[in-house]
C-alpha cells in the first residue's frame, strides 16, 4: 500500500493500524474507524497475520473462563431476590 | 439479575477462591442495596463492579494488611501454575496453543494479567475494567497492549509454538 494511495484514499498505515489493533480486537474501536480497519486487515498480509495471532490469544484465554457452582449461583440469586422483595436480611444487618 | 454472572466471575478472579468470590458477590449485593439511592440508573455494571472493588480493599485490608500495598497480588496468586508438576498426560496436554497461552500469561506481570483477565476472561470492557482497577481507562489499555505483545512474543519463542498453533 503506498504513500499516495494511502493519502488520496485515506487508508489506515500499519502504523496507525497497530495503534489500535487492540480495540478493534476488544470490540472497544469508534464505529467509523472499523471499515477502514478491516480493509487494511484484508490488503495487508503482516498486519492481518498479527491479526489473526491476536484473535487465538484472546480465544484461547476465554476457555480460562470457570464457571462459578450451580450452588454459589443459587445462594447469590436468593440473596439478589431477598434482597428486591423484603429489603436485607437480619443476618446481613 | 443478569450482572450476577459478571460479578461472581469479577469475584472470582480478584479473590482467588470459590468461597471468598461468593461472600464478596453477597456483600458487593448488600452494599448495593444499601447505597441504591446515590445510583443515577446508568452503568449499572461499572456501579456494581466499582462497589465490589471498593468491597474487596476493605475485606483485604481487614484480613491482611500487608497486601494493601500491593493491589496486584491479587491476582498473581489466581494465576500461578503449578508447572513443575508434569505427568506424561500433562506433557501431551501441555503442547496444546490453550497450554502454552496459560504459560505466557502466568509468566507476565501481575499488573497486565489482571487487565487481561477481566477484559479476555471475564469478559468486561475497558471502562469496566478500569472502575475495578481504580486506574484510567488508557492505562487499562496499555497493559492490555503490552501484556498480549509479551503473550504474543512469548508464544513465537515456545519451541512447542508450530505444534500447538498448527
């Protein structure tokens, strides 16, 4: 991608990419700017490899996810509705 | 309520225990109830995340008060490995890309895997992340930034890298 088609179309640089590389990832990136992002992913081989590393970190520290017990799940949802039906409990006080 | 899976996956992460995440959930829950009048109705989440973190300084410090110095321990005791401990399973196991992404990410500091796990992990945003860290949302950021690049750096130098990624 060169430095003219860069200025005349306003294409994103690898620089200005890999500045916001992260918060495209993260879902976290200002609308407008994720077109151009995209684009760049798809016409750059280095920036949409680096990309792609990213996108299997950040999938593979999701599966780092536990999930908290059927149990604690129950004893937290009774509190939260003890809570919004008779306000805190004696015990809490 | 649907903010309690965040909360008791937020406790979860910041305790370090099943059964501290649940008394931390339940007083998070409890001082909500108590302070529902000073809430303005908008983030509920970044409010309740922002009581739970304010929930945990004061259980800490009660607890251990050596740790307030250190906010980051925290979380450093939630993702050490044990990786001495290698079976001929876990050696099989170990060559997975999930494996050795767990390695790096035990490996880096402290304070940028704890950005990453609430944000990869637990799932919240960077505004999120930072009302639990009480740190701005650039600096929220720039740990995520430098903590992946590490991750990423690490797993290119991982002998085992091609294996587990092919």
């Amino acid at each position: 991608m060169n430095f003219l088609s860069r200025f005349f179309k306003r294409d994103m640089s690898c620089h200005q990419v890999a500045a916001v590389m992260q918060q495209y990832l993260d879902a976290e990136l200002e609308p407008s700017q994720v077109p151009k992002v995209l684009k760049h992913l798809e016409a750059c081989k280095d920036c949409g490899l680096e990309a792609t590393m990213y996108t299997r970190i950040k999938d593979s520290l999701q599966n780092h996810q536990e999930s908290p017990t059927e149990d604690s799940i129950a004893r937290i949802r009774n509190l939260a509705e003890e809570l919004a039906a008779n306000g805190i409990p004696e015990a809490a006080e | 309520m649907p903010e309690l899976d965040v909360l008791m996956r937020v406790a979860r992460s910041i305790t370090g225990n099943p059964t501290d995440a649940d008394d931390l959930v339940q007083d998070t829950l409890l001082r909500a109830y108590r302070a529902i009048d000073k809430f303005d109705g908008r983030y509920p989440r970044a409010w309740l995340l922002t009581i739970m973190r304010n929930a945990q300084i004061n259980r800490v410090r009660r607890k251990r008060p050596e740790l307030m110095r250190d906010p980051d321990t925290t979380l450093a005791v939630v993702a050490n490995t044990d990786s001495d401990a290698k079976t001929p399973e876990s050696v099989v196991l170990d060559r997975t890309f999930d494996a050795a992404v767990e390695r790096s990410l035990a490996a880096i500091p402290a304070q940028f895997r704890e950005a990453i796990h609430l944000v990869d992990i637990d799932g919240l945003s960077y505004n999120e992340a930072a009302a639990v860290l009480d740190i701005p949302v650039g600096t929220v950021m720039s740990r995520l930034h430098r903590g992946r690049k590490l991750i990423r750096n690490d797993l290119t130098m991982d002998p085992d890298f091609e294996r587990a990624s092919s």
